[in-house]
C-alpha cells in the first residue's frame, strides 16, 4: 500500500506534484490555506500532456488525526509556519519533504519544530496557476530529491520514482540545492528589475554582460563556501536555463507583479550571508537584494 501524502501548500508546483501522485493512485489529501467549498476539490491541470481533471479530499491544517508524509511547496518564507501549523498531527517517524526555493527554510523549520529531521527536494518542473484549481503544466524538469548529509533512498520514493517523470534520489542534495541556488541568483533578480522574461538576460548584450558578472561573483562565494562542484561552468548553466525558459516569467517577477513578497531573503541573501561569512564582497548581489528589498510590499500591507 503505498503512502499516504499530505499536501501543503497548494500554488502551482503543489498541485502539479498532486497531480503526478494521483495519476499512480497514491492517496493524497490536499492542505489549502483557505477552506475550499465542501466536498471533493476538483483540480484542472493542462498543458504538456493534455488537460487531466482530478477529484482531490482536502482537509484543513488544524485538523486531527496523523500525518505519516508531508510534502510542502509553499513560498520559502512560509515554509517554517506551514509546517508549525500541522506540528500537532506529526509523529516523530513523519517524513517531511520540504520543496521551495533558495536555501535557509529548512533550518528555520528544525527550530520551529524541533525533532524533525527533513528531506529536501529541488525542481525545475515549469507551472504556473490560472484559476485556484486550474494550472498549466508550462515545462519539463527533473526533480531531485534527498538527505542532507546522504542516505540512500527510502522505501517511500520507490512511489515517487515511478508516478514523477524525470525524479531522482540525489545523495549530495544540498550541492544540487545550491547550484539552483547559483543559477536563481544569476536569473531571478535582474528579471525583477528589469521586468523581463528570461530570455531577455540572453538577447540584451548590457544585460548578458551583467549576467557574466554575477556568475564570477557567485563562483567565488561558492568555491569559498566548500561549493565548487556546484558552481562549475556556472555561466555555461545559466545561459543554458535562459535560453531553455526564454519565454518564463522568473518566479520572482512573478511575484513583483503581484504585488506579492518575493523569496530573495532565500535567494540573494542567503548568497550573502554566505558571502559574509567567508570574508567577501559581492558588491553586484548586494545592488540587486538592495533594490529587491526597496521594492518589496510592507510586512503589515
Ligand atoms: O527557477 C526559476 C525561477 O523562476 O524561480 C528559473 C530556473 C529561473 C526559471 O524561471
């Protein structure tokens, strides 16, 4: 019988990770933050594949009764509170899969609910919603997923393997994390500001340059922070991700257009507080969590 999952966090990636797991008949129960109507949800997923309609149960955070596997895709910055929110049906063997971007969500989790030990996930799957339950399945990507520290795969991912296209058990995740980190710091932002898609950052040469510029940057800081393999050929990759989603909006412009916080607390400042810690200057990352930061909407708005 295989496990039974809890969703939480039900934006884009959410429900197209629900989506997956119900094609192979994995049981799942859906987290919304705000109640949904009574009965079943009903999610519309289209794009690469088709249209596919799914009849999910949902329950509400502060429910009763255990959760044995918990995936999260919330924003990074609500990652910790997602999780207190249903520390109360968590057991101590609950594993909890924790899949947002940038890097720094995980240790504000384990001191908010002290005793868990998570696992990591990281993808570059593309979606984006168009209603609340409708979303379109905008790209390909492959999903890693893994311990930090290394261990080998569980029986649980023997599920996700098969019903996850392109879904892998990595035993150096916290490399893969940080090469995504790598390439949003290089992409996200200056999408931002500029209000482009990503793509731009290719065709633009002032743009391209600055591009080049903060590669060099954040190869330093990795290779200082005992990261080198995951900034290798770092401009290469980058360049390489512009031109395969040269059509994407950065989920960081996503957010600046509506109005939302975005993740460069997770992003750029965890860039920079390595940065910091290692004695360095970024001088180019610091102007852009600067002007990311100006711009972001007030905490009370
Ligand atoms: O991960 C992304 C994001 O937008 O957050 C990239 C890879 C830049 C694709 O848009």
């Amino acid at each position: 019988m295989p496990a039974h999952w809890h969703i939480l966090g039900t934006g884009a990636m959410g429900c197209l990770f629900a989506s997956y797991l119900a094609r192979q008949r994995i049981p799942l129960t859906l987290l919304p933050r705000q109640p949904a109507e009574p009965g079943d949800i009903t999610l519309v997923v289209d794009g690469l594949g088709g249209g596919h309609r799914y009849q999910l149960p949902w329950e509400t955070a502060g429910s009763d009764g255990p959760i044995s596997h918990l995936l999260v895709t919330t924003k990074a910055y609500d990652v910790a509170p997602a999780v207190a929110s249903v520390a109360h049906r968590l057991r101590p063997d609950t594993v909890v899969l924790l899949m947002a971007n940038g890097i720094g969500f995980e240790r504000e989790v384990r001191a908010r609910v002290p005793g868990l030990a998570p696992t990591l996930g990281t993808t570059t799957e593309g979606a984006y919603r168009e209603a609340r339950w409708r979303v379109r399945h905008a790209g390909r990507g492959a999903t890693r997923i893994g311990l930090p520290g290394g261990a080998g795969a569980p029986a649980w991912f023997a599920n996700w393997r098969a019903a996850v296209p392109d879904c892998h058990w990595d035993m150096a995740i916290e490399q893969a994390l940080w090469r995504k980190l790598a390439i949003n710091c290089a992409i996200n932002p200056l999408t931002a500001l500029h209000g482009c898609a990503n793509g731009q950052l290719g065709a633009d040469p002032g743009l391209a340059a600055q591009v080049r510029a903060l590669c060099a940057e954040i190869e330093r800081i990795g290779i200082a922070a005992g990261q080198a393999s995951a900034v290798t050929d770092l401009e290469a990759a980058v360049f390489a991700v512009i031109a395969g989603t040269a059509d994407n909006q950065s989920s960081m412009l996503q957010d600046v257009r509506a109005g939302r916080r975005t993740e460069i607390d997770y992003i750029t400042g965890h860039l920079l507080a390595t940065a910091t810690a290692h004695g360095l200057d970024a001088p180019r990352n610091r102007e852009l969590m600067d002007k990311i930061t100006a711009q972001e909407p007030s905490a009370d708005a």
